[in-house]
C-alpha cells in the first residue's frame, strides 16, 4: 500500500499510525475503567441511598403507616435519575411505592428479591433488606437510569478525542522534524543513486550524517562507487585498447584483403596462362606424337621406294635389252637361229620366263607402290587430324566418342608399341555427342602416355593399356586402365596437384591440365589404384550432351 509512497511521507505516516494506535488502545483501556468505577460509585451511592430510605421507613413499616413511608420515599425527588421504588413488608408484599414523574412508563414494582443489584439494558435495579433489632422489618428497591454512566462516558470520550488530536498534531509536527534525521538521508542517497544511473557518473560521492546503520551505509555505497569508477577507468582503457586494435587489426586485414586480391587476380592470370601454356603442351604432345607417327610411316614408305628402286635398278630390264640386242643381231635369220641354232633354240623358253619374272616384279612393284600411297594417305590422315584439332581448340562439335579414343590410341600408337604395351578397346555403343574434342584428346594423350611410362616402369613381360567407354545416366565415362607401377595411397592424394611427379623426366603438369580441362568440359577426372604393382585406373567423366544431328552408332574395337 505504501509501497510508492515517498519515505519522508511513509515515516511520518507510520509514526502517526502508531502514535494513534498507542492512543487509542489507551483510550479504550481508560474508558473500561471508566465504566467500571462509574458502576462501582453508582453500587455504592445507591445502596447508601437504599439503606437511608430504609433507616427512615422502619418506624412506618413497624406501625403500618404507608403515608409516611410514602413520604419519606418522596425524598427520592431529589435525585433526577432514580425513576422508581418501592418498600416491601416482611412478608415480602408491596408497602410503599415511589415512581419520578419524568418516567415514561407506569412503574410496576417487582416481586421481593434476595439482596442484590443488577443492570438490565438501560437500568440499574437494588434490593435491599431492613433489619430491626437483628430482625428483617421489610425491604428496599430502588430502580435507577443510567444517564449518569452516560454523559460521564461522553465526557470521556470528549477528552479522549481532543487528547488524540492533540497528540496526533504534537506527533505529526515532532516527527516531520525527527523523521527528516533518517528520511533527509536516504532521500540524498537516492538522488545519488539517480545521478549514478542517469548519467552513468561514478565520480558522485553521498554525504553521511552520523556513525549509524545510515551513515555506514552510505560509507559502503561510496567505497563501492570508487570501486565501481576505478574498473571503469579500466574497462574504459581495455575498451580504448581494444578499439585501438580492432582498427589496426581491421587495417591489416583491409591490407591483407587488398594483397589477397591482388594475389587472387594474380593466379586468375596464372592459371589462364596456364591453361593457355597446356593447351599448347597439349597440342605440342599431339604435335610430337604426330611427328613420331609420321616419322614412322616415313620409314615405311622409303622402305617401299627403296624396295621399288631396286627392283627398277636391279630386275629383268636389263635381260630385255639384252634380248632386244640378240633379236636386232639375228633380224635375218631369225627363223634360222631359233630352230637350228644351239642357244637360239632355247630363246623361246627364256622370252616367257623372262616375261613371267618381269610381270611377277611390275606386281612387287606396283604392291609396294600401293602400300607406299597407303602409308602417304596415313601421314596425310594424321596431319590433317593434327591441324583439325589445333584449329577446333576450345569449340564445341558432335564427336563420336570411340572415333576419339580411336584418334588417340593412333597418336600414341608408335610409344605404345616401342615399350611392348598392347592396346586394347572395350568400347561401349555411344551416340554422338556434343564435345571439345581437342580437350578430349589433350586428356586421354595424357592418360595414355601416363600409362605407357607406368607400364614401362613396371618392368613386366604383359604390359597392357584398357580403354574402356561407357555410357552412364547422364554422362559417359572413359577409363584408361594399366597394369603398370600402380600408386602408393600417399602419392594419390596429390595426383593432380601442379608440379607432382615421380618421373626424372617428367613435369608433373600433365595430370593438372588434364584434371583443368575436364573441369572445363563440365565433368571431372579421377585416379584409382589399388597400391603399388597393382596398375592404376584413370577416368574421365564427361557429361552426355547428345548431339542434334546423330550420326550413325559405330561401335568401336
Ligand atoms: N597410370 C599411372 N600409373 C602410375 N602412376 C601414375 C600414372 N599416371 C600418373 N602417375 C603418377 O602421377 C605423376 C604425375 O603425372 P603427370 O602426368 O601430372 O606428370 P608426369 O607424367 O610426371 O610429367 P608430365 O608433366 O611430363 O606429364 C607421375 O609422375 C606419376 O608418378
Ligand atoms: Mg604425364
């Protein structure tokens, strides 16, 4: 209830209540007091008066003379509040009555009662006995209002009442200057209190008034406010440091953000150049391989032409001149030299062995010839091949994808066949599809020289090299697969990484490029090998865009 009440009012308003409080229980205390002695005086002035009544009426009572009991009991009209008595005899009947003429009512006596008083609700009633000589002579009943408990009582409560507001002004006035002892100083620590939590200020200090429970308390709240401004000041400093380096840190990373910037940019060239460097590695490995290629078509061909030669140099020609000779000799007796002479018989014979020899050489002849435009063709086939894919780089055409894996087997063919690698195709059916092919080839030349060398290194008798195409949901799959040197776990984990190799001959650019360009054909590239000596599977995933115009299906291998 008091609860926001200021404390100076809750001070006073306590002060007050139990001033009033102390007051009032007094009051009543006094007033029950009051009551009692007002009845106790009222007992004894009445009995005093019944015994008075009784004295004076005895003579009467003896000589049965009522008149002058009546009279002695009309005495009574000198008290304004005895409004009825009554004298009985000793037998206990009414002798003498007295009724104040203020009464409302008739006054009935009651029957003889033993001695005794009594109030009932607004009256007061007393018996008491006569006695004469030791003898009972009669009785006395007097019956009396209470109108003088009552205006006593009011003139109590007067009293009481202008005592209580006198003491509730004295109270009120004492304690509005007392209370400001206690409530002067708490209202102060509260305005400080205020200021600390407004403005945040730790610098305020409160002012104490003496060395009680107040004044220690308010010591308390100033040493807690020097402490409380102390681990400011240092969280103040900690903040200011640590703003300090939040902005240098913020710089640097600012910097560092710009340097990384700069760096990134930098590899974003980097890597377009390298991508543009093994392009051309890639397109100088197809250019190498085409040169190794038709340099072994060449051999071939000066073989045939050198074959071809000598059997022009070195054939029958020579015989037909000879026998031209022999038949322009013997013009005129040439019928005479076949059938008589010794060596002329035998010409005949000679001339169709002669002829059989020089149509079985023009055969040889024209044989090589046609394996040497063959081999021509092939040198023809590769070099246009080489300029298709040089030109093609980077552009998107329908490829049939065995036709390319065909292309590549070709251009390593003359590698592969050096080190005693067999080939072989396990080539699914699949449409023709939508592909750089120059980037496919770069790939799969790659793999395949990769595992050309591993094979080598293996050193064993089978070297072989799988190519396997498959057609996958939604992409296609091209493994080159050796049973080569394998791949030690620690080794296939940075496969593809720019610069790995274990080859003293090697770069270790080729797996990187080719990882690079499978991601630029929208697929990916993968290496799996079971450990060392146990040859290694490579495979390029490629996604399957099918072709608009489809080719015919030709299966490969
Ligand atoms: N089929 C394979 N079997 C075993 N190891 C392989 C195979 N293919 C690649 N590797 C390993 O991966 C390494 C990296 O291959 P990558 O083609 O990137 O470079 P390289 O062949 O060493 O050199 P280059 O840059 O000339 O191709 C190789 O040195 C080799 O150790
Ligand atoms: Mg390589």
């Amino acid at each position: 209830m008091l609860r926001n009440v200021p404390i100076r009012r809750k001070l006073s308003i306590i002060v007050m209540v139990a001033t009033c409080a102390a007051l009032l229980v007094a009051a009543l205390a006094s007033a029950a007091y009051e009551i009692v002695s007002y009845r106790q005086s009222m007992v004894r002035s009445l009995s005093t008066i019944a015994l008075m009544i009784g004295e004076n009426s005895s003579a009467a009572l003896t000589f049965n003379d009522p008149v002058s009991a009546r009279q002695t009991l009309l005495s009574l009209g000198s008290y304004p509040h005895i409004r009825g008595a009554a004298l009985y005899d000793s037998y206990g009947h009414v002798f003498a009555t007295y009724a104040s003429s203020a009464r409302a009512h008739p006054f009935r006596p009651p029957a003889l009662q033993a001695d005794g008083y009594r109030f009932i609700d607004d009256r007061f009633e007393l018996f008491r006995t006569m006695t004469v000589a030791g003898e009972s002579a009669g009785a006395v009943y007097i019956e009396s209002d209470l109108a003088e408990i009552y205006a006593g009582l009011r003139r109590f409560a007067w009293i009481a009442v202008l005592t209580i507001t006198l003491a509730f002004g004295v109270g009120y006035l004492l304690s509005a200057r007392l209370q400001a002892a206690v409530s002067g100083q708490i209202s102060h620590l509260a305005e400080v209190v205020g200021i600390v939590a407004t403005k945040q200020d730790y610098s305020v200090r409160a002012s104490k008034g003496g060395q009680d429970e107040l004044g220690r308390l308010i010591d308390g709240f100033n040493d807690m406010l020097s402490r409380i401004q102390a681990q400011d000041a240092e969280l103040q400093d900690a903040r200011d440091t640590l703003e300090r380096r939040v902005a240098e840190r913020t710089r640097e990373l600012q910097e560092e953000a710009l340097e990384r910037q700069q760096a990134q940019s930098e590899l974003i060239r980097t890597h377009e150049q390298l991508m543009e460097a093994s392009r051309f590695a890639g397109m100088a490995e197809i250019a190498t391989n085409v040169l190794h290629d038709v340099g072994n078509v060449l051999n071939s061909v000066n073989v045939s032409a050198s074959i071809v030669a000598d059997s022009v140099m070195h054939g029958k020609m020579d015989a037909l001149g000879r026998l031209s000779t022999l038949l322009e000799q013997h013009r005129n007796d040439f019928v005479h030299y076949v059938s008589q002479d010794e060596r002329g018989r035998h010409l005949p014979e000679y001339l169709r062995t002669l002829v059989e020899t020089l149509i079985q050489e023009c055969r040889s002849s024209v044989a090589e010839l046609e394996l040497l435009r063959k081999n021509v063709d092939h040198i023809k086939d590769i070099v246009v091949m080489q300029q298709a894919y040089a030109r093609v780089g980077g552009v998107e055409s329908s490829a049939n994808l065995n036709e390319l894996v065909e292309d590549s087997l070709r251009l390593n063919a003359a590698a592969l066949n050096r080190r005693g690698v067999e080939p072989v195709r396990d080539l699914a059916i699949i449409g023709p599809l939508t592909i750089d092919k120059h980037k496919v080839l770069q790939v799969l030349v790659n793999l395949l020289r990769n595992a050309n060398a591993a094979c080598e290194e293996s050193g064993r008798a089978e070297k072989r090299v799988t190519v396997r195409t498959r057609r996958r949901a939604g992409h296609v799959e091209i493994s080159v697969i050796d049973n080569g040197v394998g791949i030690t776990p620690e080794n296939l984990s940075r496969i593809f990484q720019h610069g790995f190799t274990t080859r003293a001959t090697g770069h270790g650019f080729g797996l990187h490029g080719a990882a690079l360009a499978a991601r630029d054909l929208g697929g990916s590239l993968s290496a799996h090998s079971d450990g060392v000596g146990c040859g290694a599977t490579f495979t390029l995933r490629l996604p399957y865009v099918p072709s608009a115009a489809r080719s015919e299906l030709r299966p490969v291998g």
